[in-house]
C-alpha cells in the first residue's frame, strides 16, 4: 500500500491518506478502518437538479465526498471494500447526513481519519505502507484433471486461479487419454506462468493425493528445458511437492505442517505463525499449566507477568466495542513492552483459522501457572468472575483440547 501522507496530533487524532495496490492492502484497510472513522475519497452519486420550471433531472456525478463509517463490507473476489456512512462535510451536492456507500478498489486513492490512533492502529499502517511486498508461498493443488492455485502472503490465503480438463476414461488404447492429460499439463504450466510471480515467492508448494504433482513437475522441468524456458529452470530449486489428502483449500494446513514444506518457507511470517502455534500444541502436551486460551486466561496471565508468547487473531481487534478491543490493544502493548513475543495472526490465514478455534487468543506461559485452569476459557474479557465450572464441563473442554492438539501434531 503507497502511503501518500499522514498527519498526527500529539493526542493521536490524525489522517492517512492510502492508495491499495494489490489485494493485501485491501485487506490490511479493512483492519485499519474502525466504525466511526471518516474515509474521503471520489465517489460516484445520483444528483438531482430542479429547473426554472419546476422539472427534476437526475445526473450521475464523480464527486469527493466524506463519510462517518458506520459499517463495513470486504469482497475478496471482488477485490473491493465498500464503506457506508453519512456525509460529515459540507458538499455542494449532497447534504451534511445523507447516507452514502464509497466502493474501494484497488488503485483508489483514500483518506483515513481518527480522532486515536493507537498503538494497534499505527502498527498496522506501518505494516500496511510497508515497501517489501509479502508474497510468500504460492500453492497449486493437484490432481487428474483439477489444480486450484492459491497465494499464502504473510495475512492471506488467496484463490487465484483454477484449471479443470475433462479426461476420457483410459480403455484400451491410452492414445486420447495421454493426449487431454497433456493438455492438462500445459494449461497448469502456463497458470503458474501467467498467476505466480517466481522472482516474489520463495517456494512453490505442488500438492496432491496422487502421483499426477510428481508427473507434473517432471514434465514441467523437461519442457522447460526442450522450449529454453529459463524462467521455470532457474527458479526449479522453488518447486517442491508434498502430499496432501485433497486438492481444497483445507489442504493448505496440511501443507504448511509437512517438513520439506517448512524447510523452503523458514523465513517465512506464516513459517513463525506455525511455529508459535505447533510450539503452543506441543506445550499442552507436555506441560498444560505453561499454557492459556481463552480472554479471561490469558489477560489473567499478562497481569502475572507470566507470558512468554501471544498469539491474537487480528479479527479481535475489529470489535465493534470499542472499550473490548482497548483491553486487546493494551493486552498486547503490555507484553511487547515487558520484551515478549507477539504475533497477530491473520483471520484469512490457515493459521489464523487454527488459532480462531481457540477463541482468537493463546498464549505461552514462561512458569506453570496452575490456577488459570479455574477460569473459563470461554470466557470474555467483559465477563465478571463467577463460580469455577463443572467438573464435567472442564473435563470436556480438556478433552477438545486434547483431540485439537492430536489433530495439529
């Protein structure tokens, strides 16, 4: 995202203006943009003129307008966000309340304003204007006749490209079989040409059930040389294949746990997420008091002084309540300023998607604190203290605990 400028009082109310250049950055705007924001940017609207004599004429005009958020809606397919609110500044065609809905695209250029931009909100922009591009692992899944690309950045986990050729049945003679699976092929190669950026990835991950990702990658490699593709040849150290048990997206998890995989991304942010999530899984296995899930725990554990890692899914700190997501910024301020780790995981991502089935927030303890099993891990952070849980219901929940971590590992 291009950062145009950004002006800041010492009370933290300021603006930002931003232009989105690729699909990230939409993303990361959705998460810097909070209701009751203001966004200003060009916008189509339906003007209405009176004449002399009376008559009304509706004209559709280009117009800069401003914008009280008041909801937001992120279209990943469509590459759009879209802002509804009411008009906040005086315009000469629409009046000061009237409702409007600005459409983001990408290449549009837009103002942010807040009356605090806190910690999480500056963090974010800093992330977001950050000039390295962050494409990391780009997947195709594979299988006779389908193969779903996807692009893994360090917050997204994208579709962005599809294959699918009917093949024929093998019967007697191979001959039309060979020939559509070569077709196939070649609509996979130029996919991979055409949708990953090999000079941006550091790996390319060819996954499948099967042996057609094996068949694929050694046809590709001799075609490649036979049409003097030095585009594919010098980056074929890039591709690896893994297995996996289907060719959806479910199978990106997969992937990321296999170890030639994490060996080609290790220094990679979704490499750190991984490893702070399966170091997590490996603890409540060996040592459960050095673990809490769960608000209450956790902002419990922070108070302590007690945590070693946070792990926060950035959706928590796009609650509507504003006073919730204050407790989440200042749990995580906390425990960067007493020089622990923290990663803000990625709702769109395959971690971030593990990590919101433990209500969005973990962390690693740096000494067992046993009492935090007392408290509920359900519980939110607005949640008053209560009597402790069944034993039953405790039990259960260990149970999950127990079943999510064997599924992990």
């Amino acid at each position: 995202m291009k950062l145009i400028n950004k002006t800041f009082d010492k009370d933290g109310n300021g603006t930002a203006t931003l232009i989105p250049e690729e699909s990230e950055d939409l993303w990361h705007l959705y998460n810097l943009v909070a209701k009751s924001d203001t966004i200003k940017a060009s916008t189509i609207r339906k003007i209405q003129k009176e004449s002399a004599t009376g008559t009304v004429a509706s004209e559709t005009k280009k117009i800069m307008l401003t914008v009280e958020v008041k909801s937001i809606e992120y279209d990943s397919a469509g590459d759009c966000i879209r802002f509804s609110g009411k008009n906040c500044e005086e315009n000469q065609w629409v009046k000061m309340g009237a409702h409007h809905t600005i459409d983001i695209e990408l290449n549009n250029k837009l103002t942010v304003g807040k009356d605090r931009w806190d910690f999480m909100f500056l963090q974010q922009l800093d992330q977001a204007t950050d000039v390295h591009k962050t494409a990391e692992v780009a997947v195709v899944l594979m299988e006779a006749g389908t193969a779903n690309f996807h692009l893994l950045t360090a917050v997204l986990a994208k579709d962005v490209h599809r294959v699918s050729v009917a093949l024929p049945r093998k019967r007697v003679s191979t001959t039309g079989y060979d020939k559509a699976i070569v077709r196939f092929y070649e609509q996979v190669y130029a996919g991979i040409k055409d949708h990953i950026d090999l000079d941006l990835v550091k790996c390319v991950v060819l996954g499948g059930a099967g042996f057609v990702k094996d068949d694929f990658l050694s046809w590709m490699m001799l075609t490649a040389t036979q049409r003097g593709d030095t585009s594919i040849l010098q980056k074929k150290s890039q591709f690896v294949t893994a297995h996996t048990s289907c060719v959806h997206k479910q199978a990106l998890k997969e992937l990321l746990a296999d170890e030639q995989v994490q060996k080609s991304i290790a220094n990679t942010k979704a490499a750190a997420h991984l490893k702070a999530l399966e170091d997590f899984y490996q603890m409540v296995k060996s040592e459960p008091d050095r673990v809490a899930y769960g608000p209450k725990q956790v902002c419990e554990a922070v108070d302590r002084g007690a945590v070693s890692t946070l792990m926060v899914v950035d959706s928590l700190f796009r609650n509507a309540n504003i006073a919730t997501r204050r407790q989440y910024v200042n749990m995580t301020e906390s425990v960067k300023d007493q020089g622990c780790t923290v990663h803000i995981f990625s709702s769109q991502h395959v971690s971030g998607e593990q990590l919101s089935q433990l209500s969005g927030v973990a962390a690693v303890l740096r000494f067992p604190v046993p009492e935090l099993d007392d408290i509920d891990s359900d519980a939110g952070l607005s949640d008053m203290g209560g009597d402790v849980d069944e034993e039953d219901d405790t039990t259960a929940k260990k149970r999950s605990m127990e079943e999510d971590t064997d599924a992990f590992m």
